[in-house]
C-alpha cells in the first residue's frame, strides 16, 4: 500500500524552474499528478484535502524566491495553520500570458482539482496585448474549469498608468465581467498592498518579496476559505 503523499509539496519544487525546463519535463507533471490521484483514491473524497490548483504566472510562480515562499506554499501552509485541509500545486510559470495559460490547461490542471485560483493577465498587460485577446483566453478558462465542476477563484490585475485610462478600463474590466458572468469568487487585485512599495518588492519593483508574498496571502486567504468551502460543498455526500 502506498503511503499518504501531499500533491502540493510532491510537485511543488517542478514549477520552480523555467519554462523550457517544463516543457522538456512534461512526463514529470504526469508522475505527479498520477502520485496525487493514487494519494487520493486511498481516503474518501469527503474526507481528503481539497486540492487547488495556483493557475498563474511569474507571480504565482515565485520567481527570484526559494520555493517554500511562493505564494502557493505560503498560503497552504497558511491554510493548514488554520486547520484548513488544503494541498495547493504551483502551476505557475514565469512569462505566461492568459493565452500561454490556456494552451497548457488541460496538464497543468489534472483531474481530481477540486478548485483553482486563476491569477493571468500582469504579461498581456505589460506587453500591451489587445485586451480582447486577454478577455477571450481567460473566458475559455474559466468556461473549461467551471465545465469540469471545478470551483475557481479569479483573481484581478490593474493596468499600469502610462497604458492609458481607455486600455485601463478595458482591461481592468475583463475580470469584473467574467466573475459577474460566471459567478465566481473574485479578487479584484492580486498584489493589494503590496504594488509599489518598495519594502514588500523585489528590485525590479514587479515581484513580491517573501513578506511581500506574506502580505498577499493574508489578504487573499478568507477569500481562498470561501473556494475551499465551496469546494466541499460540491463533493458527493
């Protein structure tokens, strides 16, 4: 009989490298995701953690930090400190666009996902990308994940000033909009309170530090309980 295994810490370190690396490495997602299924099937479905899926970019990934201080590994051991049975994969990749994000959702969110935080957009906006392409990428997303039965939690990115107050609208108002639409648990800005000060970001003045991490993660959290809450409800009895 195989031992109990956490998803989140057996995958966790795969996504802290780059993105060539995670295409070379395909086959080592698929061991995981097998290793996590087998993990599962071993308790009831009511009784097992719920499993989230971190959908993201560079943000989610962690870049420029160890892996035990990404947001994912944060915030599940957040979760877990609350007595919250969660276990919370990092299928984050550096670079990624909502596009980037689409074309590899089928793998990065295997079956027996129960929930995921969608957190895509910081490059369409960065690289100026037409907000149309970024609205329709994240719409067929949120369409495949919701048509699974999987609860999502979106959360928002705000446009850089210089981009212009139309572009601005427009792309800030693709994450309201589709929250609206599909009822989905909403968090209008991923890095609220952490955006701009320089104490909580990295050198480069766009990704978090540790406490900058820190600081997203105790914002976020009550919202991720409502996913995790959610979640369960929509397991069979």
């Amino acid at each position: 009989m195989l031992p109990s295994l956490s998803a989140g810490a057996a995958c966790r370190s795969y996504w802290h490298y780059p993105t060539a690396v995670h295409i070379a490495s395909g086959a080592l997602f698929l061991i995981c995701a097998l290793l996590a299924a087998v993990a599962a099937s071993a308790a009831p479905v009511s009784d097992r953690p719920v499993r989230i899926v971190a959908l993201g970019d560079s943000l989610t990934a962690g870049l420029g930090l160890p892996v035990n201080a990404t947001f994912p590994a944060r915030l599940e051991s957040a979760l877990r400190g609350k007595g919250t049975a969660v276990e919370i994969v990092n299928a984050g990749v550096s670079g990624d666009t909502a596009a980037r994000g689409l074309a590899r959702l089928e793998w990065s969110v295997p079956e027996g996902t129960d929930a995921v935080i969608v957190e895509l957009g910081a490059n369409d906006m960065l690289l100026g990308i037409d907000p149309k392409v970024t609205h329709d990428a994240l719409t067929e997303i949120v369409r495949r994940l919701t048509g699974r039965g999987i609860v999502v939690l979106l959360a928002g990115m705000r446009a850089a000033p210089n981009l212009g107050v139309d572009y601005g609208r427009a792309f800030e108002g693709i994450y309201s909009d589709l929250a609206a639409k599909y009822d989905l648990l909403f968090y209008p800005f991923f890095l609220d309170g952490v955006a701009a000060d320089r104490k909580l970001n990295q050198p480069d003045g766009i990704h978090p530090t540790s406490a900058g991490v820190d600081e997203i993660v105790a914002r976020i959290a009550p919202m991720v309980e409502e996913l995790v809450a959610r979640a369960r409800r929509k397991r069979p009895a």
